[in-house]
C-alpha cells in the first residue's frame, strides 16, 4: 500500500529509470550518459507535471519504440 504520493512518483520515476536505461544500453549509449539519464529521471518525481509528462514519455519505450 502507499504511503503518499511522493511515494508514488518516486517509484513511477524509478520504472521509467529502469526502462530508459535498458533502452539506452540497446542503442549503445555508454553507462555514463546513462547514470545521467537516470539521475534526471529520479530528480523530476518530486513534481506532479513533470512526473506525468515523463511516464507519457517513456511509454513508447517501455512499448519497445526507441525511434
């Protein structure tokens, strides 16, 4: 059960983080760039708009779309 919904947000960022950063490794992108995705990614669950507009965008990855 949540506890609130920073706790939420925090575990949707930490989906989108792993997906993402599958995602980029696929692609070859090298680990570095990728930790800085992922630190971005973490940083903006701490905001309900930016927290929405990130899951609606790594939706097309998580679908297996990395055009």
């Amino acid at each position: 059960m949540l506890k609130s919904e920073q706790e939420a947000l925090q575990m949707l960022a930490n989906a989108a983080v792993t997906y993402a950063s599958r995602k980029l490794a696929e692609v070859g992108i090298s680990a570095g760039d990728a930790e800085s995705v992922a630190t971005a990614l973490v940083s903006v669950s701490t905001k309900v708009a930016q927290a929405q507009a990130l899951f609606r965008a790594c939706t097309p990855l998580m679908q297996g779309d990395i055009s």
